[in-house]
C-alpha cells in the first residue's frame, strides 16, 4: 500500500530487455534501508527491487505492465515518482493507493491559475462512475483531488480537472506536465469498492 506522497523523483538509468524488461532506477534514497523484494511505487506502478547499488535500484517490468501503463514512460532517461511502500505507523497523508493502473488517461488542457495549473484530463466513460468532485485519485503515483468532472465535447467520454499547486508540481514530474502527456490512473480504493457493490446489487433486483 501507498499513500501518494512522492518521496523522490528517479530517473530511469538503464534499460535491459531481458525475458522481461529490467531497468535500473537512480534515486536519493538510502538504499542500505531497502531490501531486496521491497516494493516502491514508480509513477503509480507497484514494483518488486530485484537488485539495488549505492545509488540506484532495480526493478522488472513484465509486458503486461507496459500494455497497461502509459507509452514511453519505461524509456532510458525518463523521469518517475517514487514512493516507498507504507509501514505501520506512517502518516496517511494523501489516500490508499495500491499501485495498480487501472487506465491511462491524457492531459488534455494546462491553464495558469495564480501560482497553481489547472489540468483537465480526459478518459473515456467507464471511469465516470469513479470520479466525484472532491474525491480523490491517482495520477502517475501522486494523491490528487479532482475539482470537477463533466462530459468530454461531442459525447467523447468524460473530462476531470486537477489542480497543481507550486509544491506538487516541484516534488514530482509535473513540473514540465504539457498537452499529450499520458498518466498513469489509479481509481480510489473506497470507490472501487463501492462501485462494485452497486454493480452486484444491480445484478440482483
């Protein structure tokens, strides 16, 4: 489990192709403080540390994970945001995430709001169950909370807007967040459930 406070922006160091595709991830870490088979969360994906150095680590990224998550974001040099896993006793500070993407949604609009941006994602209308206005979500690993959710133009799914204050934005990768980019999308935990539970009584009456 995570909370979706960044701890550390990696970048991607190297990239292998193995069976799978290993890459090692440069980071602040201590990494004399992470073990082997630890996970840490990178941009909103739960991985496994499968080898670590002073200064870096590594992890393997299966090609179901690279069809689910957001394209080139695996890339030599790329940036992510890490956050390690949740021990008891940590401070919730943003909301449970779990590391699993469940879509890829695109920045779609970037507005200048005082010292903040406002973004505006658009998704396509199976998520809309999931997104209320002061709820939370996931993107790219980062606890956020929507503003407002609304029809995309000409019945093309759904728009959500975000809001980026200065600190967000400089303890993470959004700080260069533009027009196309691809995130990683998490739905709250307590809305997933919930929107289980009403598709179940549905089925039932």
């Amino acid at each position: 489990m995570f909370t979706g406070i960044i701890t550390d922006i990696g970048r991607i160091e190297a990239v292998e192709q193995k069976g799978d595709l290993r890459l090692r991830i440069g980071c602040g870490y201590d990494l004399s403080t992470v073990d082997l088979g630890a996970s840490i969360a990178c941009s909103g994906v739960c991985l496994t540390v499968v080898d670590k150095g002073d200064s870096w680590f590594a992890v393997d990224v299966s090609a179901e994970t690279k069809r689910r998550t957001a394209p080139r974001m695996w890339d030599k040099g790329k940036t992510l945001n890490l956050e390690r896993a949740l021990r008891v006793g940590d401070e919730l500070g943003g909301h449970i995430v779990t590391g699993h993407v469940d879509d890829v949604v695109e920045v779609v609009g970037v507005e200048p709001v005082g010292d903040s941006l406002s973004l505006t994602i658009a998704a396509h209308f199976g998520l809309a169950p999931y997104l209320a206005p002061k709820g939370s979500v996931s993107l790219d690993g980062v606890s956020l909370t929507v503003n407002e959710v609304s029809d995309g133009p000409e019945g093309d799914g759904i728009r959500f807007g975000i809001n980026l204050i200065p600190h967000s934005r400089a303890q993470t990768n959004f700080a260069d967040v533009e027009v196309g980019r691809w995130l990683n999308f998490e739905i709250d935990i307590l809305a997933r459930y919930l929107g289980r539970m009403m598709e179940v009584r549905d089925t039932r009456v």
